[in-house]
C-alpha cells in the first residue's frame, strides 16, 4: 500500500505527539537553574561561615578580656585598689598604660551592689547600676559572657564617642575573695 503510508509532515502535525525542544534553549535553562541552586548554595555558606567567624571573634574577645583581668589588671587588683590611693592609682596606671588601646577602649569594675569601683573614665566612679542576670551569674561564677553594647542605656552613656562595641563580663576575685565583675568594651568592628 499506497493509501496507508502517512507522510513524515502528518506525523509532526498530529496532536498528541512530543515537540522537539532545541538543544540551545535546553542548556540555556539548565544553566539557569544551576546558577539558581549554586547561589542559593553560596548564599547558605557565606551566612554559615559568617556566623562561625563572628563566634569565633567573640570567643577571642572573652580570651583577651581573661587575659587582661587575670594576668595583667588581676596582679593590682587588691581590696585597697578599689577606693582612692596609692593601690588605686597603680591600678590606673597599669590599665592605661597595658590594656586601654585599640582592641580594649573602657574598663570598668563593678562591685556585688552595681557600684563601678574602677574605671578608666573617672567620672564614672562611683555610679550604681543595677546588676542584669548575667551580669550577677558571671560575677558569682567567675564566668564570662558578651553582648553588643546597648548605648542608650544610662551606664553606656559615655561610650557612644566610641561607636558599637562588644562588652564583655568576666567575675573576678580580689586575693582577700572579694567578687567582682570585669568588664572590658572592644570596638566591634574588630568582631566583624
């Protein structure tokens, strides 16, 4: 038969039957689907790998504030350092001249009652605030934690020249037992 063969035109046109799609429009929207899922990849990385450098930038700020409280202002402060005098002014001497700089900007020392026993900034001497949470738990633990610092609070007040910063708490102990809070404030354009 000649009647029964079905011209390859018909064929095409009949419904029902698969379009050929071309090959340049096929790669065409598998690359753009590939971009898609690799951005979207990337985008998932970059927060996970910024986030792990901003914890890993404030475990460093806790290691130095340790280190400041400990080995270098931990040497001088005694009972006597934290009223006016002689210890005082050798305290004041070794924070200004060994940990106030670029990475640490204020130092402050609280007593149990949320009165600053020591600062850099004199003017703040004396002032009571009241304890957070965390602050009395770093305290009585001798722990330590961090937080961006909140400058419209009353006690931050004269930290605003410096911009955002990082506070960081650590309890520490005077030889006689005496606890107290250690806080330094580090810009925190060094964390991020």
């Amino acid at each position: 038969g000649e009647g029964h063969a079905t011209p390859p035109t018909e064929a095409r046109a009949r419904p029902g039957r698969l379009r050929t799609v071309s090959v340049p429009k096929a790669v065409a929207a598998f690359l753009v689907a590939g971009l898609i899922v690799l951005t979207a990849v990337g985008l998932v990385l970059a927060l996970a790998l910024h986030r792990s450098a901003t914890d890993q930038a404030i475990r460093e700020a806790r290691m130095v504030t340790d280190l400041e409280a400990t080995s270098v202002v931990g040497q001088v402060l005694v009972d006597e350092a934290l009223v006016p005098g002689p210890a005082y002014d050798k305290l004041d001497r070794v924070v200004r001249q060994h940990v106030i700089g670029r990475q640490i900007v204020r130092i402050k020392v609280w007593d149990a009652t949320g009165r600053i026993v020591y600062s850099d900034d004199k003017s703040l001497v004396g002032l009571r605030f009241p304890l957070g949470g965390e602050d009395l738990a770093a305290l009585k633990s001798g722990g330590s934690f961090a937080e961006v610092t909140n400058l419209t609070a009353s006690e931050n007040i004269e930290e605003r020249i410096f911009g955002k910063l990082l506070q960081v708490y650590m309890g520490v102990r005077t030889p006689t037992g005496q606890r107290l809070l250690f806080e330094t404030y580090q810009p925190y354009q060094t964390i991020s």
